[in-house]
C-alpha cells in the first residue's frame, strides 16, 4: 500500500524559480507546433479547395457565370431597394413640409408600385385603377402617420394591403357596382337634382344611365346642380378628397362610354 | 385608349392631391410614442387621485408590493399595461406594431392573470378584508370610460386601420389601469380580483371590439 507523506506536496521553492523557464519553454513548443504543423495543413487545405473550386469553374463556366451574374443582381437589387426606400422618406418628409412637387413625384413613384403589387397579390383584378387610386388616397389621408425615423416601406404596404382588402370585400359583397367606395353614396339621385323630373329623368336615362348612383350623384352634384367640391362633399357625406376622386373618375367612366357609343 | 384614360385619370388625382398639400403648408406628424405616455401618465395619476379620493389606499399596500411573488404578479400586469399602451397607439400608424411587442405584452399579461389565478389556490399574501371598498367593480368600470374615450379621441387623430383592433386595445387597457391600480386598492382575496377588478377589462375590451368596429375612425378633415 502506498504511502503518501504530507511534506511530498509542499513545494519545492527551486520549482518557483525553474516555473516561468519552463513555461517559455512550453509556450516557444507550441508555437513550433503552430508555425510547422498547423499552420501548413491549413494552407494546404485551404490551396486544396482553391484548386478543387477553380476546376470546378473551369467545368462549368455556364454556372459561375449565372452564378456572378445572380450575385451582381442581388447587390444592384438590393442597392436599388435602400435607394428607393431612402428616397420615398425624403420625398414623404419633404411632402410634410408642403413640398407639392416632392409629392407630385412621390405618388407617381408609388402610383406604380402599387399597381404591381396589386397585380403580383391579387391578379388582374377588373377594378385595378380604382383600387391604385384608392391605395394613393389611403396614402394621401395617413400620409401624417409616417415618421421618417422609421422605414417607409412597412408603413406603405400595410395600409396598400390594408386598402385593397378592403376593397376586395366590398366588390365581392356588391358585384355590380361600379365604383368601389359607395358605401356613403345611399343617397338617391332624384335627391338632388333639382325640381324637374322630367329632365332628371332623362338625364338619367340618356346620359348617366351607365354611371353608378355614386358617380351620377357627383357628377349631377357638382356638374349639373353646380355644387363645389365642399359642398357636394357635405351632401353626399364624404370628404371632399373623395369627391374630387369621384368626379373625375365617373368623367372617366362616361368619357369611356361615349367614345363605345360614337 | 382605357390606359392613357386611366393615366390621365391617376394623374388628375395626384395633381388633386399634390394641390392639397400645397394649401396644407406642411403638417404635423402624429405623434403616437408622445400621445402614448401621454395618456398613459394622466390615466394612472388621474385614477390613482380618485381611487384615493373616493376610499383610502389599502393599508400596507407598500410593504405587500415588496414580497416576491405580489411583487411579480403587480409588475406583471404593469409591464401589460405598459406594452398596452403603446400597442394602442401604434395601431394608429400603420406598419408599426412590432411582433416582439405583441408577445412581450400577451406574455406579461398571461402571467398576471395567470399569477392571480393561481392566488386562487395558493395567495400569495394573506387574504384579508383590509382596505374593502363597496363598489370596486363599479369603480373600475366608470373610470375607464373617460380614459377610453380620450384615448380613442387620439387615436382618431392618426390613421387607424383595424377599428376594431384599436377600439379593443384602448378599451381593455383603459381597464385595465384602474384593475391594476385597484388590486393594490382594494382588499386582496385573489377571486375577488379576479371576478371584480379584472373581468371588467375584458367586458369593455369587447365593448371597445364592437364600438370600434362602427365609430367612423376618419375625421372630416382627413
């Protein structure tokens, strides 16, 4: 049986002083080490991969060339995506302030932004325009919503896709309208147009037949009745964005008929 | 030809709107991360003032905040209340509410209510009759109808998108301020709180639900 004196742990103070010679000594072996085994077998490693890459390349040209051709893609596309949005910011902060030309230039950019992406997400849906330009009057009517410390896009997306759902839901609950924002416009056409009902009548027939009630209502409101936007806005209940919206596309709507009918 | 109508159409718009802006000469960016400790400071100073006016503060409210479990279960539902608050307000802006918000604020919430019903079984302080307040539930309910209001008032103020979602927020969290500040209040028997100061959170959380659903959430002006 072994016997273990307890003098046989105390340190020898010569060790402390061999200690650090020792440890240099250990520290230089490992560095040897490093330096002739290692670091070599990395760098042959690292030549090997080289070598098996660049045969590869030489294989298959084809494939590194749509490879670059990929990569160079995604950086331009990903440099025009940090264009855009920081460019959208300035415009929408410029537009805060007042700026009407930044504006100008902004709903035109974002005019078709919007419509691809109602086209990507929601196919070719018949009412696109409407939709395109109530996405930019959603945008118009929150435009005070967006901060430019934050990023434009979020903020942009949430209320086109927000918008256009909207829409959606209410064409598929009244097909056969044609406007897509009637749901204000119960008020009937007779309401306003004057005391004669024979010449409403056939106003009615000849000329507004194919409107919707929404736009014959703006249309006789502002164009017939002789109403200003505030005015036409108050009766049918809008705003009087919206019923310029509304003017102008049911003169679009009876442009469109008249040219079928000539 | 429907094109260039349709272009035209899309550029009588902007030029209709871009003229708005012109008489607009600039506005003024909501504010929602102001208008939310905004309210989320008067809505505690002004319920805590009532609360107080109405029937003294629980005795030893202080000292039960400082043991460990009671000290978690009111932390919790104070990091609800706060992540309430600025969800509400962030509904308002669209494209802003975070995912991390939504969790941090359900988890903290699962915890309270969760941390309460289980006071049920196991309270985590003595339950007493000390500071017993006749009409606590009626209490929470009559003063979470300003706040609820104010705050949809605000809200209206920025775009909101999902009435329904905003009116559900506001209208929970404006009961949840006077739930929260009720259990430190009011007596502690956890089924009480439970019945009385937190069951009214989720009756005007519907409320807000449906109301926000109708109320028109667009200003004239917008």
């Amino acid at each position: 049986m072994l016997q273990y004196s307890a003098t046989a742990f105390d340190v020898d103070p010569s060790l402390d002083e061999a200690r650090p010679s020792a440890l240099t000594s250990v520290q230089a072996l490992s560095d040897k080490v490093l330096e002739r085994v290692v670091d070599p077998g990395n760098r042959a490693l690292a030549s090997m991969a080289d070598l098996l890459k660049r045969r590869a390349d030489a294989d298959h040209p084809e494939t590194v060339e749509a490879a670059n051709q990929a990569s160079a893609k995604n950086t331009r596309t990903l440099e025009r995506y940090a264009e855009d949005e920081a460019r959208w910011s300035r415009l929408m902060a410029e537009s805060q302030q007042g700026n009407d030309g930044s504006y100008r230039e902004l709903l035109s950019e974002l005019g078709g932004v919007v419509e691809a992406y109602l086209r990507v997400n929601f196919g070719g849906i018949d009412f696109l325009e409407d939709c395109v330009q109530e996405c930019l009057m959603a945008i118009h009517q929150g435009r005070h919503t967006y901060d430019v410390n934050r990023p434009f896009r979020p903020w942009l997306f949430t209320i086109i896709r927000h918008r256009a759902i909207d829409l959606l839901r209410k064409r598929s609950r009244s097909p056969d309208t044609t406007s897509v924002d009637d749901e204000q416009s119960n008020i009937r056409f007779e309401q306003f147009s004057g005391e004669d009902q024979a010449d409403e009548h056939t106003l009615h027939d000849e000329i507004f037949g194919g409107l919707s009630p929404s736009f014959r209502e703006a249309l006789v409101l502002t164009k017939v009745v002789g109403l200003s936007m505030r005015e036409a806005a108050d009766k049918a209940n809008i705003s009087e964005a919206a019923m310029k919206v509304r003017v102008h596309r049911a003169i679009g709507a009876l442009k469109k008929q008249l040219s079928v009918a000539s | 030809m429907a094109d260039m109508t349709n272009n035209s159409s899309r550029g009588n718009l902007i030029d209709q709107l871009a003229g708005d802006i012109a008489k607009d000469h600039g506005i003024r960016v909501y504010p929602a991360a102001r208008y939310a400790w905004s309210w989320g400071i008067l809505a505690a100073l002004a319920v805590i003032g009532v609360t107080a006016w109405v029937a003294p503060l629980r005795a030893g409210f202080l000292s039960d905040l400082l043991t460990l479990r009671y000290g978690i279960e009111m932390a919790s539902g104070l990091l609800m209340a706060l992540g309430l608050i600025v969800l509400a307000f962030r509904t308002a802006v669209p494209g802003s509410v975070s995912p991390l918000l939504v969790t941090t604020t359900l988890l903290a919430g699962i915890l309270w209510v969760g941390m309460v019903a289980w006071g049920v079984f196991d309270p985590a302080l003595e339950p007493s009759m000390v500071g017993k307040r006749d009409h606590c539930l009626e209490e929470v309910l009559i003063y979470s109808f300003p706040l609820a209001v104010l705050g949809g008032a605000l809200l209206r103020r920025g775009y909101v998108l999902n009435g329904w979602l905003s009116g559900a927020i506001i209208g929970f969290v404006s009961t949840v301020i006077p739930a929260l500040i009720m259990q430190l209040a009011c007596m502690y028997v956890p089924m009480h709180a439970l019945i009385y100061h937190l069951s009214p959170a989720a009756f005007v959380g519907l409320l807000g639900c449906l109301l926000g659903a109708v109320i028109p959430w667009r200003s004239s002006r917008q």
